[in-house]
C-alpha cells in the first residue's frame, strides 16, 4: 500500500510539472502577442490615410478654384500649354486635387507635344476607372477616379511603348506632391520608388 501511495504521488508530481510548463509557455504566448500588437498599430494608422473620400459639393466650392471644380465636376478641359503641370519635370507623385488618392508617378511621365501631362501608366491602377463619351462628337475613354468619380482627363491607345497608351490629363484635376515631401504629405508609401532619382534630378 505505501509503495502504491509513492507511485502515485510521483505520478501526480509529474502531471504537475506538465501543467505548470503548459501555463508558463501559454503565459509566454499571450505575452509576445500582447506585445505584438502595438506593432499592427501603423498598419491600422496607415489604413485610415487611405481611406479617400470625396467632400461634399459645398466644401468642393470652397476648396477648390473655380477652374479645378469645372475640370472635376463638370468634365470640363484647360487650356493645352497654359497649366501648371504640362512641362513639370520634378520627381513626384500626382493625387486627385479632390480627394486625394493617388493617380500618377512622374517616373510614367512623359512629353506627349498635346500641352497636357501625359502618362503612360497609372500609379494606382485601383484608383481611376474610365467610361466611353462622344462629347466632342467621336469617341473618346474617359479617365476619373475611383474614390470621388473625379473628371481627370482621357486616355488614348498611342503612347509610348511599352504600354502604347498615353494617359492626358488636366493639370486642375491633380495635385503634385515633389518626392521629397511624401513622408511629410502622408504618401510615405512611395517613396521608396525615387530613392536616388531625387539628388540625381537635383543637380
């Protein structure tokens, strides 16, 4: 009986130590998660930079010109060789002046000869869509952006290679943002794409 007693004693010694070493590394576990989550902190931080949104058409007409809120809002077009950023050669990224979300990289920038910034590709495919019109009386695509449906401009199948589209937009529908000043503007996402470009371009 006594050495019956023992073995059983050992035995719930042993199923003890089990439980223990089960509690300690579970606890361990829950430690390194907990301490885990503030790192997923930026991402949620960064998620909400992201969230475009087109203001209401009040604000629109207080913050933009009256020239962008005819380009936006009512597809109008400026005049070729005459806006802002036709012949801009900086290293940037161009946002819908409207809502802000990303369209075009300077790096697919390129000298259409129309008078308007031209581009070959978008930056963020996901954030233009375009739809069929005959407003001049042939049929042209249109280019706006996803989030806030914003007018932009057109695009054509006669770009360079090797997309062989040229993307013509107005420079009242976009606003630049020079490479040096992602970080700062929210758009640090993108900077990595003009590392070295930027001193380069400088001197």
């Amino acid at each position: 009986m006594q050495y019956n007693s023992m073995g059983r004693d050992k035995t719930t010694i042993r199923l003890g130590g089990v439980l223990i070493s089960f509690l300690i590394l579970s606890a361990s576990q829950l430690t390194a998660q907990t301490r885990a989550t503030p790192a997923s902190a930026p991402s949620s931080a960064l998620a909400a930079r992201k969230a475009f949104v087109k203001p209401t058409d009040s604000d629109l007409k207080k913050k933009l010109t009256a020239l962008q809120y005819e380009v936006t809002q009512h597809e109008a077009t400026e005049t070729p060789f005459r806006n802002v950023y036709w012949d801009n050669h900086e290293p940037g990224i161009y946002v819908d002046v409207v809502s802000g979300e990303p369209l075009f990289s300077s790096l697919d920038k390129f000298d259409s000869g129309t008078g308007w910034p031209s581009f070959t590709r978008p930056l963020e495919p996901a954030n233009i869509h375009t739809k069929t019109d005959r407003v001049l009386g042939y049929e042209r695509t249109e280019v706006r952006s996803a989030h806030a449906d914003s007018h932009l401009g057109h695009v054509f199948d006669d770009g360079p290679r090797p997309t062989g589209l040229r993307y013509c937009m107005n420079s009242a529908s976009m606003r630049f943002i020079p490479a040096d000043q992602l970080e700062a503007e929210g758009y640090g996402q993108y900077a990595y794409l003009f590392k070295g470009k930027t001193e380069k371009a400088a001197k």
